[in-house]
C-alpha cells in the first residue's frame, strides 16, 4: 500500500555509517546460515517458527524483486512491541497455578533469547477500570476520601511485579478510561466531561496514581489523558475534546507533574487515526505543547499515514501506536485475513509512519473473552486466551512475536527500498520494515500480501540473499 511508505520519504538523517559495498557480518549462533528466519503462514502450517533452511548473502544479480536495506538512513528509535495488560488481564493470569503462569509470563516477557520466547516489551495498563476489568472503579470512588491502589492491590500489581521480575526494564504506559464519577458532568462512571471546577483534583489523582505506583516499585514511563475521548459510549468512558484536553493539559496535569519531579511523559489523544487535527491542535498551543512528549492512536477509522500527518506537523514530537483488537470468533476463519492486516498496518505501517511502539489491545482473557464490565467488549479477542492451566496462543500473540523478539527497544529503523528488476522502485506485493537494534543486529520483516508464492532478494551492502515467502505469510529475517 502506497500509505505506508509515506514515513520513508523523509530521514531522520546520520546513523550507521556503513562502508562501500563489502561482505556482511560472517555467520554468528545460525549454524552455516548467515540469516535466521522466522515464519508465521497464514494457513498456521507454520506459527513464528525458525526456519531451518541457509541463507547466505552473495555477489551475484538475478530479476527478483529486492528489498533494499540502507542503514545509513535512519529514522525512529524504537520503544517497544506488546499488548494493554488490563484489570480483567491479570485476573484471569492470577487463577493459573503459579508455576504455569511463571511459565506463561517467562515466554511473553523474558529476553534471554530462547526460541520459545518473545520478548513483549512495552505494556499499556489501565488507570483505574477499563472496560476489560471485572468491575468498574477508581481509586478514590468517594469525593473527600483518600486515594487508595487498593483495588489493584489483589492481583493486578502482583502480576505486574512477576513480569517486571523478568523484564524489569519493560515500558509501561497508563490510560483511564474515566475520571471517578463524582468528578464527571453525569456522577456516571460512563460518558460525562469532566466538570471544570474539578481539574485540578484529577491532575492530583493522577500524580497520586504514578507516586502510588512509584511507591510499589513501579515507573509508569508515560500517561495517555484519556482513553478514546472521542467515544464516550464504553463502560467506563469520558468524552474530552480537544481544547478541554488542551487547557487540562497545560493548566493542570502538565504543571502538576512538573511540580511533583516527575519525569512521567504526557501523551494525547489515544484516539482514532480519522482525527489527526485532534492532537496537532494542541500542539499548536505552545503553553500546551511544552509538557507534551506526543501523540497516540488507534485505527479503527482513518489511515495509518495520518500518523506521518502528525509527525511532519510538529515533527520534535513523538508518535505511538497503542491499541488495535482482533474480533473474537474470527482465529479460526480468518487468522490469515487477520495476520495480513495487523502486519500491514498496525506492526509494518505504524513504523513506516514515525511509531515509537505497536500495540495490540487485551493481553489475556479466559475461554469466553473475559472479565469485562456490563457494556464492555465481549468480542475482543486476547493475544493468549487462559483456560485454567492452558494458554492458546491467537493470532495477536503472532503478530506481536515477529517484531518484539528482535526489535529490542533502542533499535533504530533503517531506510529500506523495494526494487524490480530494472533496479527501480515499485510498491505493493511485498510489505516491509527493517531496524538495526542495539546488538548491532539488521532485523527485516516482510509481509507478502499477494495470494501466491513471492521469491525475492533482500540486498545489504550490495550483496543479496534469495527467499520465498507463501502468498499471506510473514517472514523476519535477522543477521
């Protein structure tokens, strides 16, 4: 797709300076094989599994389509890959026998490189419920009382802890989905604005969220405003417009956080893709923009380009991607409809298009998508659904795999081109991205979105290496 590649046109500029054409790295822990390869087909014959096959670079031209890497050509320093790990997430991880979910969360979430590891490492949580939490609250329900994280005290911070014991460096974002009620226009956990008079006490109660979460050994990287503040039809919700997100901003959250020392970032919007004047708006206000790290989005309307709209409008400010669901019901028939779109847009076009992150929505959830509250999604599909002591691994889990595993946080994305025959550029067929991680590392992910097989070359430093992906499948390729 065209969109995609609209956040290569423009470099960050520097990088790698990689010499004239000359030999890549010799081979290191693949065997005679300079590339390892990952495979994920969309008919799940094959689910992000290392390939055994030789992939070595050689001097030598064919009429393939090549993709192109120059890592000379840099972009985006990179985050992190993973999932929202909600209320209604560490609750159903809390009822598996402690040593199978020990064995669970070292699979999603430890970095030591083995095969059956995938290295998750940026997570969003919820400030209070979302609307995947078995209940709804706050942590201070009662106007006048004292802020308590006493509701997430039972099991939530507890399997925040056992993950942060695996990966203590792991990144963690926090959205609310609502204020408490009694701070709202409706004293409803649902929908509502929050009243004016108010402001200043929820800034507090945010502040108090990250010292209180800082106190239980927990850094809270960055917070979102509001969670989709153009919906206000979830339980719970809040709508906030954008000048209300703009005064709230710079009169009262960004002041108080600053006062407090806290290095927390802000980010708007956490909306659809459909609105990106919504954050650029704010931006453009130089009282509001001075506390603002960037923006997040969803795409369940608009284009994933917009988020270079965002980039180039207020380009020393960062971009994420922080929430995309798969449809429960849907695994089974449509896994490989599934992995293409996801690949394409959410992991592939969000870091073509300036993303510090991707992520997937729900972590975990038992066998019939749940907890969630009454008006919550009950069709959302987790990338792992907990069935007592089982764990089934959903397409999300796939899709995440194929980018966190190698794009350790710190990796930089690097210029790549696809290429026909005749040396020029051509769009469509194959989708895909590549980084240098801090290893030092050349991390390739290719989506062929045709419906046939696709053999083509991957160029570095003038040499190729010639593979096939099946119609549908996604391929990483590391050396």
């Amino acid at each position: 797709m065209l969109a995609l590649l609209v956040g290569s046109l423009a470099s960050c500029g520097g990088g790698d300076s990689d010499p004239t054409p000359a030999p890549p790295p010799p081979p290191s822990g693949n065997g005679t094989s300079q590339v390892a390869f990952w495979l994920t087909n969309p008919d799940k014959s094959v689910l992000f599994k290392k390939q055994n096959v030789t992939l070595n670079f050689k001097a030598e031209t064919n009429n393939n389509l090549t993709i192109e890497l120059d890592t000379t050509q840099t972009y985006q320093t990179v985050d992190g890959f993973g999932y929202t790990l909600t209320t209604g997430s560490a609750y159903v991880l809390n009822q598996m026998a402690s040593a199978s979910r020990a064995d669970l969360l070292k699979e999603l979430f430890a970095v030591d490189g083995e095969e059956n590891t995938i290295g998750v490492s940026y997570l969003r949580l919820n400030v209070g419920a979302s609307d995947l939490s078995p209940t709804v609250y706050s942590y201070q329900d009662v106007m006048g009382t004292a802020f308590s994280l006493a509701p997430d005290q039972a099991y939530y911070i507890p399997v925040l802890k056992e993950i942060l014991a695996i990966n203590p460096n792991i990144k963690l974002l926090a959205s609310p989905w609502s204020p408490p009620a009694w701070m709202k226009t409706n004293n409803s956990p649902k929908g509502g604005s929050l009243k004016p008079e108010f402001y200043d006490d929820y800034a507090e109660y945010l502040v108090n969220y990250i010292q209180s979460m800082k106190a239980a050994g927990i850094t809270i990287d960055a917070i979102t405003i509001q969670n989709e503040p153009l919906h206000d039809g979830n339980n719970p919700s809040m709508y906030m417009s954008a000048q209300d997100q703009a005064n709230f901003v710079k009169n009262n959250i960004g002041p108080a956080l600053r006062v407090a020392n806290l290095a927390t970032k802000i980010i708007l919007y956490d909306h659809n893709l459909d609105k990106p004047e919504y954050p650029i708006s704010i931006m453009n206000d130089p009282e509001a923009k001075q506390y603002v790290d960037g923006s997040a989005f969803h795409l369940y309307a608009g284009n994933i380009s917009d988020m270079t709209t965002v980039h180039n409008a207020h380009p020393d400010k960062n971009v994420y991607f922080t929430e995309q669901w798969v449809g429960a019901g849907e695994d089974d028939k449509n896994f490989g409809s599934n992995l293409k779109w996801h690949m394409t847009n959410v992991i592939i076009g969000s870091m073509r298009n300036w993303s510090k992150n991707a992520l997937e929505w729900n972590l975990t959830a038992d066998q019939n998508n749940r907890p969630y509250t009454d008006g919550g999604c009950n069709t959302c599909l987790p990338a792992v659904t907990v069935s007592g002591n089982n764990a089934t691994r959903n397409v999300a889990y796939y899709i995440i795999a194929h980018a966190s595993k190698f794009v350790r946080p710190g990796s930089v994305r690097v210029k790549t081109t696809l290429l026909n025959a005749q040396n020029t550029e051509t769009f469509n067929t194959l989708q895909h991205v590549a980084f240098k991680n801090p290893a030092g590392k050349k991390v390739l992910l290719v989506l062929n979105e045709t419906g046939s097989d696709q053999t083509f070359n991957i160029r570095y430093r003038g040499q190729i290496v010639s593979t096939t992906l099946r119609g549908g499948a996604t391929g990483t390729y590391v050396w």
